[in-house]
C-alpha cells in the first residue's frame, strides 16, 4: 500500500499538540470552545478547510511576518466562529469553527447562482424554491446560511469561483491576525490597559478602537493577498485579449468576499447593537474608506469598491423584491420621503459620510492608543494615528 501520508501537503501552521492541550485546559473562558481539535482530527474531518486555513496564514505570514513570536491556527467545536488567543508569551493560535467556515462557504456559493450575481459572473442562474419577497436583508442571508437544503439547489452548477469564499474567509483570518500582529493581544494584558478600561464606556471606546484598526489591517492585507496572487500566479497565464476583463471579475470576486464578510458576521452576531465593536455598517463604511485610499495610491481603478456593494445589494433586491423592503444600510443607507409621507430606503454619499462620522471618537482614542501599542507591535503597520475616522 503507498504511504498516504507522504503525498499530503504538509500543513505546518496548524497549532502543534501540546498548544491546542494548553488552550483547551485554559477552558473556556480562554477560547470560548467546547472542543480544541488536534491536527490530526481536524484534517480527517475538514481536510478543504484545514488546506484552505494553511494556504492563507502562510500568505499572511509572507505578507506580515510576526517577530517575535508564531502564529497558528486550530479548528474548535463551539463558542465564537473567530478568534485569535495567545496560549504563551510569544505563541498565538487562531481559532476558529469549521461550522462557522461552512456557512461562509454556503452563503457565497448561493448568492453567486441568483439573478444580478449569476448574470455578472456569466454562471447559470438557480433561483431558490423559497419565496423571499417582502423579507429583510438579514433575515434572507440568515436563511441561506443556515439552510443547507436550500443551497443544494445550486451545488450541481459550473463555474461558482470560490474566490468569493476565500476571499471572506481570508478578511476574517487577516482580521485576527491583526490582533497578534499590532499587539492588541498584549496590550490587553498589560499594565497599559487599564488606564483605558477605567469605566464600561472607557472599555467599550478601547476595544471598539482596536477593532477598527484590525478592520483597517485585514482589508489592506486581502487586498494585497490577492492581488500578489493575481500577479504571480494567474495572470501569466490569462491571454492578452482577455487580461481587462478577467482582472475586472477578479477584483470583483474579492471585494464581494470582503463585502459578504459584514452581512455574514452580522448574521453570526448575537448582538445587533455591539459595544465592543463599531456598528456593521460603520466597519463597512471603514472598509471602502481604506480601500479607495489604497486603490488610489496603487493606481488601481476603484470603482470596484462601489459595484460589489451594489451587486450584493441588487441580488437581495432580486429576492425581497425592493430595496426598502431589505431595511440595511448595506442596500439602503438613507431613508426618502416620497408622496404621502411614505419613506423609501436609497443609497447615498449622505448616509455614507454619516456612518463615517461615527468614527471619530475611535479616532480620537486611537490618536491615544497609537504609541503604546507602537511598543508592543510585532507585524505589521497601524493604521495610521490621525484623530479624524479612517
Ligand atoms: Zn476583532
């Protein structure tokens, strides 16, 4: 019989045994999990994901390289879908739960077969059995994620990319990654943080403050992710004639990823109203702000940034029938009145420059954040300390 395991890629950065011991006998006031899968358990069960989570914290690591210290990765069953731990002084593990990797995968996979998505990207269209008009934008996505079933419909198609997927996932993972990188991890358990916790607002400012810089960091890291990728790997090999047209779907694909990404967290979320965090659509807001930035300064046509938004909202339109039926700032960040007093839900800059005025006071406390956490950086750049929003 051939040795299988001499052919399997070697995954080197899923957390060693003794790690995923230590952070299991933290409990689970530690990692929030029930369960800490070893490697070996975590690839016979989710091999893809495994693979997946490998390829994407190498390219982090590559991309931000973490000194001193190690970063890796364990899958858990139970507690939150993501998160990053420091299990020693210098050994971080992310932990997330393949549960949660799944229902990315499924809400990215069946939003790509349905009208406006399947149109743009040229795949045959599969609309659901479920009638979805007249519901909210959440209420669908939570449906489509927690309903297999319903994404059955769509599995037997061609072409679904699963650059959409990876694309979110990779936003999540660089999100956490954010954490260990720019020292929040070590912030938190330093003497330093206390003079920012003194009072449950205090805290609540803090933590939403280094949210928005990990926020700031995983967008600027997917987006160099896959555009190396692109580079390197895939455009070699695109024909001339077609180079404008693929690099368009392309980036498209990305940021619909990074775009998915805040309606699926949402839809994971217990709590719709955080306080550790800015508001979904505030961090959205803060996405498109540091990517047109980073665009520009790239020389990259940004008008992508706006379209996956749209695309995204337009799909949900598809389903719910108008966009002010899908009450989300995502699809309708401004309410209109028209006629008898009725009010209509549109996008506009207005209700853009609204949310990202909701940042200014994170600003302000991450003009005060910036130099101590500049002590404990370990990867990386901050986002830059000026007090205005992103
Ligand atoms: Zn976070």
């Amino acid at each position: 019989m051939p040795d299988e395991k001499a052919t399997e890629p070697h995954i080197s950065n899923y957390a060693p045994d003794e790690l995923v011991t230590k952070a299991m006998n933290a409990g689970r006031g530690f990692s929030g999990a029930v369960h800490v899968y070893t490697r070996d358990e975590a690839s016979s069960k989710f091999d893809y994901f495994v693979r997946l989570f490998e390829h994407i914290l190498s390219g982090l690591k590559w991309l931000l390289p973490i000194e001193p210290g190690s970063v890796y990765f364990a899958f858990v069953g139970g507690g939150v879908p993501f998160r990053a731990a420091r299990v020693e002084r210098d050994a971080f593990v992310i932990l997330a739960d393949p549960r949660a990797i799944n229902y990315a995968m499924i809400l990215t996979s069946r939003l790509q077969v349905l009208g406006p998505m399947a149109r743009r990207f040229k795949t045959e269209s599969v609309e659901p059995t479920k009638d979805y008009s007249g519901m909210y934008l959440l209420d669908i996505a939570k449906d489509l994620i927690f309903h297999e079933e319903l994404v059955r419909e769509s599995t037997e198609v061609n072409g679904i990319t699963t650059n959409v997927f990876v694309s979110l996932l990779c936003y999540v993972v660089c999100h956490e990654y954010a954490h260990i990188a720019h020292g929040h991890l070590d912030f938190r358990l330093s003497d330093d943080f206390r003079e920012f916790t003194a009072t449950q607002q205090n805290r609540e400012l803090t933590a939403r403050a280094l949210e928005m810089d990990a926020d700031a960091s995983a967008v600027t890291s997917t987006f160099a992710l896959f555009e190396h990728l692109f580079l390197v790997d895939i455009k070699p090999r695109i024909p001339a004639e077609l180079v404008e047209e693929l690099t368009a779907q392309y980036r498209l694909q990305y940021l619909l990823g990074i775009t998915l990404a805040h309606l699926y967290l949402d839809s994971l979320a217990v709590d719709h109203v955080p306080k550790y965090h800015p508001m979904t659509y505030v961090r959205f807001v803060g996405f498109q702000m540091v990517l047109l930035k980073v665009g520009e300064s790239q020389g990259i046509d940004t008008d992508f940034v706006e379209e996956a938004r749209k695309l995204v909202a337009d799909t949900f339109v598809h389903l719910s029938g108008d966009v002010s039926n899908l009450h989300h700032p995502i699809a309708a960040n401004f309410l209109v009145q028209e006629g008898e007093g009725e009010l209509v839900g549109e996008y506009n800059e207005l209700g853009f420059y609204s949310a990202a005025a909701q940042l200014e006071d994170e600003g302000r406390r991450w003009a005060r954040l910036y130099p101590i956490l500049a002590k404990f950086l370990r990867g990386g750049r901050l986002a830059p300390p000026y007090a205005d929003p992103l």
